[in-house]
C-alpha cells in the first residue's frame, strides 16, 4: 500500500473520475474469523465486493476504497472525496447524482460534473458534456484492473489483503510512465 501512495503523488489532478465495479468473491472468501466486516456483500448474484476508485486525467488510479457488493455508490463517495486531493473538475456518472455529492466537490474548490436523473426539474444544461465523454478513461482502468485475476475474482478472506491486492495492481497500471 505504501508504494501505491507514493506513486499517487505524481497524479495528473485536472480532472478526477470517479466509478464503482462489482466483482465476484469466491465461495471460500467468505467465512473470515474476525471482528470487522470483510467487504463482502451478499446479492441475488451471489458473494460480491465493490471497488470504489478514482482516476486521473491520464487513467491513472489515485485512491479506491473496497465495500460489499450490496453499497451503493453515493454512499462510498463521501468517504473516498475525503480522501482525495483536491481536482479541477470531479466527473462522475448518474449513479452519483446526489446535492451532497456536488457540495463536497464544491468545498473541495472543483467543479462537479455529475448529469442530474432523467427526472430531475433542474436539468443538465450547466454539464459539460465534452468533458463527460471522457469518462471512458475510468471504465477503461477497471478493464485494466480486472485484466489481473485475483482482483477480478476475490480470493482473499480479509479486507485488507484484498485491498492490498487492488492497490498492487494499481501500482503495476503506474509502471509504463517510467518504462519506455
């Protein structure tokens, strides 16, 4: 994990993008003798846990926290906006559409840009959807992220050894801004 903060460090922070992925949890993940809870969340799919992740302008990862599958991603943000440097613009998909959220972007001095459900009064007439697009970039690190089979399927019965799973995989996304 320690590696994994220190390569943070150098983060492209312009833009921040922030998503949520489910993956599956092995039948022998589960059953852990301790007192915490392990992230594993229980659905009609089965034993699932949700990674939380950030990324930067360049695809990077920046932070991520590991919850059940069952946790909504409003619910996951708070935490992981605190935990975060502070970015011009925040970009996150609809599942994030919440006034608490775009708040704690604000007081954080970014811009959200979080488009409103297709219900909403308001509208999205002040999204930047230029910007949206480029929310690929998430979606492409989890692809990446996933590429790695003990993060793509959790085999590890504590939270901390799959989150220490995640954040070495993530390290190794760092590693071709210094190959070449």
């Amino acid at each position: 994990m320690q590696l994994f903060v220190e390569l943070r460090q150098l983060a492209d922070l312009e833009w921040e993008f922030i998503e949520g992925s489910i993956v599956k949890a092995h039948q022998h993940a589960t059953g852990a003798c301790s007192e915490g809870k392990e992230s594993i969340g229980k659905s009609r799919g089965g034993n699932t846990t949700k990674i939380h992740m950030a990324v930067d302008s360049c695809g990077l990862p920046i932070d991520f926290i590991v919850t059940g599958g069952e946790v909504h991603d409003s619910k996951a943000t708070p935490e992981l906006l605190d935990r975060l440097p502070d970015a011009e613009h925040v970009i996150a998909d609809r599942g994030y559409d919440s006034e608490k959220i775009r708040e704690q972007v604000r007081q954080k001095r970014g811009i959200p840009t979080i488009p409103r459900k297709r219900n909403s009064k308001i509208g999205n007439g002040d999204i930047d959807w230029c910007l949206y697009k480029y929310r690929h970039l998430v979606e492409n690190a989890f692809a990446r992220l996933k590429h790695y089979r003990s993060v793509a399927t959790r085999y590890d019965k504590l939270a901390r050894n799959y989150a220490s799973t995640v954040a070495l995989a993530c390290c190794l996304m760092w590693l071709p801004m210094w190959v070449g």
